[in-house]
C-alpha cells in the first residue's frame, strides 16, 4: 500500500506545495527506522529551509541533497523513499511516522 501515487514529476513534500523539487532532504527516525535507513522529502527552494528545520529540530535530519544530485548518484541502485521489492518491512507499516509539517507559510 503506497502512501502517495508517484507523482509524474517529483514536487515538494510541503503540505499544499506544488513546486518542483529542488532538494532531497534524507532523514532517518531512529525510533522507527534502522540506523543506514533513510526517509526522503523532497522541497522546492522555497521549503528546504522549514522542511529540513522540521527534521533537524526533532535529530531526523542526516542530509540534504540537490535533486539532480540525488537521483544522479540513486541511478540504478536505489530509488528514493522505500522501494517495493521485497517482504514489506515492519516500519512501513502504518503510518506512525511524522508527518508533512502543515503549512506553517502557505500563502
Ligand atoms: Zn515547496
């Protein structure tokens, strides 16, 4: 069960944004996920900062990324966010995870 339909074109995660993504910001909650795990948002300009000051506030934060950089070095092994091979592990279950902070500056 996938949260989000893949978008044709990759936006920024932030609630109600329809950017482009210019950014990855890789993030790891240790409580739900293994240690060389990592979660990804994507944000446009705009966003990097509130999103990846969302993350790093609460410790999640571990890298952010260009987008092109990011999918350049991904090719082939890893897409971002979990892949759908293999049995469906324990941290995707559900979604305990933290969410897409609401706007905190949408106008
Ligand atoms: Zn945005």
């Amino acid at each position: 069960m996938f949260p989000l339909e893949e978008p044709a074109r990759p936006i920024c995660s932030a609630k109600g944004c329809r950017a482009d993504a210019r950014w990855v910001l890789a993030w790891n909650n240790p409580k739900l996920h293994t240690p060389e795990r990592r979660k990804t948002w994507l944000a446009c300009d705009e966003h990097r900062e509130s999103l990846g000051q969302f993350l790093a506030v609460r410790g999640f934060l571990k890298d952010t990324v260009a987008f092109d950089a990011w999918t350049a070095a991904r090719q082939g092994s890893d897409a971002p966010d979990t892949s759908g091979s293999g049995p469906r592990s324990a941290d995707d279950a559900g979604s305990t995870e933290i969410a897409t902070p609401s706007g905190t500056d949408q106008a």
